[in-house]
C-alpha cells in the first residue's frame, strides 16, 4: 500500500480510504474518504528521497524526509484499505486550533506519575524481540534523555503511551501518544504523537503539533 501517495491526496490511492475512515495530522484531523482526501490535496506534503516501509495485514507504517525534516505515517488497515490514518511532520500548517478540553491532570487518575503505558500484549504485530528495545524508546522520553518538543520546557511529567508497535523482519515502527503536564500549578496538559523506526538505524520523528487542553 502507497501510503505516501495517499498523504499527497492522489484520487486513485485515497480509493484505499475506508468511506467512515479517520486521519490525524497537519494540526487537525478529518473523517470520512472525501473530506481526508481534499484536506490532504490541499496540504501536499512533499516526501524527498527514500521511504522506508512496514507492513502487515492489518497495520502499514511508512518513513522518509520532508523539507521540514523527518515524517512519518501510520495506518490501520482492513481488508486492503485504511481505516485511521496519522501523519507526523515538521509541516506547519495554519489550522484553527481545536477546542480546548477539560481534562484530568493525571491522566488515569492512579498517580503512577510519569511512567511509559506499553503492554506488549496488547500488540500482536510486534516481534517479541523487540519488547524491550520499545520499552526503552518510552522510558528514552520519560527521563529525558532524546530530543523532544518538551525538552527544556516547564513540563512536571511526561508520559508515553504506545498505540501501535508493528515489526516487519528486522524492523519495528512505534507510534506514540506523549501527554506532558505543561504546568506543575495549572495543570494544563499537552498531547503530541511521535514515532520510531527501529532496526540496524533508528529514525525518531516528533510532530510538530502540539494540542494544549484547558486545565
């Protein structure tokens, strides 16, 4: 599956689009074949060079370079087609930003504080080989120790959650939720999605959106 093409908005490749599918990306999102496909024609992200992929059955990953540095895209699939799609970027793009909503400050409510929300039961496309190299790629956020939008910025805790981990021989993509406690008083928090291409080289792509909700 060209998922890159679809990125683009071509007309033939967004016939892969689920009609009730949903998409992530650009500072906003969209639903539905129409709406995706005339958001994403509108956008145009220009990929330059190489891509490196991922694929299974039911999930797809792609990885390149775009001006604004490194992309990535993620897809659920079902029988041959998308049914939620995420594109993270350096691309900035002029959107209103979305509503704010209330939110609790810990995020489950179970004052685990700032630990990594991964369990490798839960993703069956992930060779378990790389169980503990993801692990590590959350626990990487947590402590600080990669570069983030977050680094160096008033956040009192930074939590990763794992929404899908997807190996394909010696390569494995995460795609990641990061939710920050932007302020430690007003318990505003800050969700943004990153993504990592695991294998003899690791790629890291941090989206250049970031949601703030109301405390």
């Amino acid at each position: 599956m060209n998922l890159v093409n679809i990125s683009q908005g071509d007309p033939v490749a967004c016939r892969r689009l689920l009609h009730n599918a949903r998409f992530e990306g650009l500072a906003t999102e969209a639903f539905g074949t129409d709406a995706i496909s005339e958001l994403l024609r509108s956008c145009s992200v220009p990929w330059v060079g190489g891509v490196q992929t991922v694929d299974q059955p039911r999930f797809a990953a792609a990885f390149g370079q775009t001006p604004d540095g490194p992309a990535a895209l993620f897809a659920d699939v079902y029988c041959g087609h998308v049914a939620r799609l995420w594109l993270l970027s350096g691309e900035r793009v002029d959107y209103p930003p979305a509503g704010r909503t209330a939110v609790p400050a810990d995020f489950d409510r179970d004052q685990r504080g700032a630990v990594v929300a991964f369990d490798a039961a839960e993703h069956p496309a992930l060779d378990a080989a790389h169980v503990e190299r993801v692990a590590r790629l959350g626990r990487g956020l947590v402590v600080g120790t990669m570069a983030f939008p977050f680094a160096g910025k008033a956040h009192a805790r930074v939590r990763p959650v794992v929404l899908r981990a997807i190996s394909d021989g010696d390569r494995t993509a995460v795609l990641m939720v990061v939710q920050s406690l932007r302020d430690r008083h007003a318990g505003g928090v800050c969700l943004t999605y990153a993504a990592a291409l695991l294998g003899a080289d690791e790629v890291f792509v941090a989206d250049a959106a970031m949601r703030q909700t109301a405390p």
